[in-house]
C-alpha cells in the first residue's frame, strides 16, 4: 500500500522532478504557497468573469434595440434591471467592467450611423461614451449594498448623464434613457422634469424589477409568503411608476395658430458629397417652394402664413454669392410669406471660420433677423487641436472651415409668429431649447440636415428627440430636414405631418401657438443637478453606511 506524502514530500519531490528535467524551481519564502504568473490569473479572472460579461454585453444589445428605429422601449427596462443585477453585490472594479461591457456594444449599436464617415469613428466615439457608462457600473455596484438600492441606483443613471451630455467639447447626450422613451408610459413625466426625470423614472423602474429579480432568486430553495412581500412590493412600485405617467396633464390648447409649410427640397445622393455642384441644394428648395406657390394660385394648396427651410438649404452664402441670393429671392417672392432659410455664412471678420444660420428672409425686405447655431459638432463642424490633428488623421481635412458658435438663442419674429430655432444636434441639448423656450418661443422649429448620415437610422433617432421636446415644453415642434424626416409634432408628441426620407416634398400644417410654460419649464435643470448630487453622495458614503449597518459579528471577522 502506498502512503500520501505529506506537504514536505511533496515539495521535494516537486523539486527534484525539476533538477531532473533542468529547471530551477522560482525562489519563495520558506512555507509561502508559490503565486501563479499573471498571465495565468489574467485568463483565470477572464474565466471567471466571462458568464457575467456576456449577460452585460447582452443587455447593452438590448438596450440598443430600445432606441429607434427599433423602438422597442421595454427592452431598456430589462437591460437596466439586468445591470443592476449582475453589479450587485460586486466590487467597484468588476463593477466599472461589467458597465464597459454594457456600454460598448450599446453605442456600437446606437452610433453605427457614424459608418459613413468610418467605422474607427463608430467605435472610437463608443469607446469614449462607454467609460462614462463604466464609472455608472462602478456607482452602481457600491450603492448596490445600501438600503433602498434602487433609488440610488436610478440617481447614478441622471449623474451619469448629466456628466455625458456636457463631457467633453460640451457633451454629446445621444443614449439618454429618455430619448428611448418619446411614445411610452413614461414620456408624459417630461412635461414636469425634462428628459432627466423620465431618466430617473426608467431607472427607478428597472432597478426596483431587478429588485423583485433578487427577492424572487432569493426563494428558490423555500420561503414563506413574509419572505416573497419585499419582491411583491418592489413589483408593485415598478407598475405604479411605469402607469404613473399616463396621470400627467400635458398642455396643448393653443393660445393661437399659425399655417406653416416646410420644404423638403431633397438632394442628389447620401452620404459624406450629398452637395453635388454649387447651387444644386438651393435650387432643389427653391424649386419646390416655387411649386407650392403655382399649387396656391391654382387653388391646389393654402398659403401658408410661414415657410421653413431646413439647415443647409443655400448651399452657398447669399451674402458673398449674388446668384444664391437672387435664388432665394425669386424663390420667396414667389411664395409671397416670410421664409426662414438655412445657411452658411462666411465670417465677417474671422477668414476660415463660418456661421451655420437661419436667417428669415421677407418678400419684400429681403433677409433680416437670424440665429446662429450655438453648439458646433466637435469633429464634424469645427476641429479641436486642428493643426495638431490634422497631421495625424488626414479626414479631419474634409472640414475645411471651422463654424464659429452663435451668443444668443433663436427666438425669431417670422411672419405672425415668434418662433424658437434650433438647429440640428442642438435638440438633443436641454439647455439650448429650455433658454429657447424661455425666451419667448411659441413654437419650436427644429433646422436640420441629416443627408450624410440618409437610411441610417440617425433620422429617426433625432426625431425622437423632438418628440419629447414637444411633450417637455408644450410647444408644437416643426422639424425641417434637408433630406428627411421632415415633420409636424403636436405639444402632446403626436406626429401629425411627415415627408420621409430621400423624397421632394412640402407638408403644410396648422400648428398651435402657446405662451403657457410647463413646469419642466420653470424648474429647468433643478431636478437633473438635485438627482445626480444624491446619486453621487449615496456613491461616497457607501462604504461608512455598509459598515455600520453590518452586524457585529460580522465585522469582527475581517
């Protein structure tokens, strides 16, 4: 019979198999176990953490497929719950992972619109906006000990948002849980907080169905009804909250009306050379707004009280170029109302710099009052570090000028009404149109081109967008799109008028005119800093509040 060996035999056995075969054996400390080299507890950890790593991943997937053009919104409910989950109870480090792995192919699904212009800049732009959702798994797993974790938990969501939307280069908010809600349940709480309180309801909504989640586990080897309620209540308060906001009043009797009528001139192909030849943009507009003009004289058409064209129309300045301006004035003249033209425009006094502008351009006075848009797309409008950059990504030269931000908001006297414009990505900022409103806005006019990025799904995302504008504002939202989606949105979200993608067109509408503000409009952004603060604070004091609400005899065993 052979007998075992004993710890010291099995070390000098050990070591003499490795004299033998040539090798020295590592040096340790006498009675010291011998660590694994780093590769090894790398792939180990890897192992380890592979099962959770591919949950998140999924529900970064499906929380791409709430956005549009999926719209299947309930999904962030699950990919939000599912975090939740797979965070709790870990430590911040494997927290910050699993939200990475969330995070990634989350923007890789939402942003692949971005493919035109290259798929580095597709996985570039999220990588960057998944850190921001790295250090939300890294809150969420330390709050994920605290009483009432989910409250919690839904405070990190605004925090991590708030930090998103203006980090760096001012921001860029694409992502946001609301912007997935613009047609459920939870839309209506916009009119009362903004896009940062259905945030926090989504949220909260989801974290308290991963709550019901872990109570339920929780019983899988027995339990008395006593031990189900917490799971039962948490559902409860997850359907209370999801039904809550049907209960929200959302404003939309008109204090008066203006006829509107938007024209979508078109272009000739999609993509990043949608411009074609000179002039060819401008008279695709110009030869539309002069068709609904013959279809008023015929009898065909109402004339409409205010045209709108959308961002990019004049593709040449009209003020340096006199055929773009005779263009625009036979164009207006014609039609015999106010126009409100998309342009660009040199710099008066900065040569390479440019103004992206909505100018209103009168039938008689020629162009008056303007706005210039305030928040340029970094990258894609101006370039940070241009001239070191420059000599390292050779595709920063196809933006050959820099547009210069405008210093006030857009609130414009066209015709009988006083609108509010905004231009392109700036709706996806709270700030732009809350100031917009505020300023005297009776109605919204969203100026946009979205012709490079055509049948990419981009378009229906930033329609969403105005959606829940409509909704958070009480203003009719009138979005004019070089190349589509052009539409007509009531105060209520409703989508009542809409030109689709890639096709010539004018669609005219009676929209409401509205001086009443919501409260989401007089709180402003209140509620966004007075959530991301607590979410924050309930982050730092974790770890004092876990240790005093562990049990004596716990402590004493670290």
């Amino acid at each position: 019979m052979t007998v075992p060996p004993g710890p010291s035999d099995t070390t000098e056995a050990a070591d003499h198999r490795d004299v033998a075969d040539g090798s020295v054996p590592p040096s340790a400390p006498d009675g010291a176990p011998q660590r694994p080299g780093r590769w090894r507890r790398l792939g180990a950890l890897a192992r380890r953490t592979a099962p959770r790593t591919a949950l998140a991943a999924c529900a970064g997937l499906a929380l791409g497929l709430a956005f549009p053009p999926y719209d299947l919104w309930p999904l962030s409910l699950v990919a939000v719950a599912g975090l939740a989950l797979l965070v709790r109870g870990r430590s911040t480090a494997q927290g910050a992972w699993l939200g990475l792995a969330l995070g990634l192919p989350f923007f890789l699904l939402l942003l692949k619109w971005l493919h035109v212009v290259g798929w580095d800049a597709v996985v570039g732009l999220s990588l960057a906006e998944a850190l921001f959702m790295a250090l939300l798994g890294a809150g969420l797993a330390r709050v994920s000990r605290l009483p009432l974790w989910p409250l919690w938990g839904a405070c990190l969501w605004v925090a991590e948002e708030c930090a998103r939307d203006r980090l760096p280069f001012g921001g860029f908010p694409w992502g946001r849980l609301a912007f997935a809600h613009t047609g459920s349940p939870f839309t209506p709480l916009a009119a009362l907080g903004g896009a940062p309180l259905v945030t926090f309801a989504v949220a909260l909504t989801g974290g308290l169905l991963a709550a019901c989640a872990a109570g339920l586990w929780g019983l899988r080897s027995g339990g008395t009804l006593r031990r189900a309620l917490p799971a039962v209540e948490a559902f409860g308060l997850a359907a209370a909250l999801t039904a809550a906001g049907t209960l929200v009043p959302v404003p939309t009797k008109a204090d008066d009306t203006v006829d509107i009528a938007v024209v979508q001139g078109n272009v000739q192909q999609p993509g990043m050379d949608f411009l074609g030849r000179p002039m060819q943009i401008l008279d695709n507009h110009a030869r539309a707004t002069e068709q609904l003009a013959a279809d008023v004289r015929a009898g065909k058409a109402k004339k409409p009280d205010v045209v709108i064209w959308p961002e990019n129309a004049s593709d040449l300045d009209p003020f340096r170029f006199p055929q773009a301006r005779d263009r625009i004035d036979e164009a207006v003249r014609a039609i015999g109302v106010p126009v409100l033209v998309g342009a660009l425009v040199d710099h008066p006094t900065k040569p390479g710099y440019v103004f992206n502008e909505g100018i209103v351009w009168d039938p008689a006075k020629g162009p008056g009052a303007s706005y210039t848009k305030q928040h340029p797309v970094p990258f894609g409008e101006y370039v940070p570090f241009r001239e070191q950059l420059s000599k390292i990504i050779t595709r920063f030269q196809r933006v050959p000028r820099d547009f210069y931000p405008g210093d006030h908001t857009g609130v414009l006297k066209v015709g009988p009404a006083r609108l509010g414009d905004v231009i392109c990505f700036e709706v996806a900022y709270d700030e732009i149109v809350h100031d917009t409103v505020r300023a005297g806005a009776r109605a919204l006019v969203i100026q946009t081109n979205n012709a490079t990025y055509g049948r990419s799904g981009q378009p229906e995302q930033q329609l969403a967008m105005s959606k829940l504008r409509a909704v958070e504002h009480g203003r009719a939202v009138v979005t004019a799109a070089t190349s589509g989606i052009s539409a007509v949105v009531a105060p209520d979200g409703t989508i009542v008028r809409k030109i689709p993608e890639f096709t010539q067109g004018v669609v005219s509408a009676r929209i409401p005119l509205r001086d009443e503000t919501t409260l989401a409009d007089r709180v402003g952004a209140a509620p966004e800093w007075t959530l991301a603060i607590v979410g924050l604070l309930s982050c730092v004091a974790s770890p004092l509040i876990g240790r005093r609400g562990r049990p004596k005899d716990e402590k004493g065993q670290q």
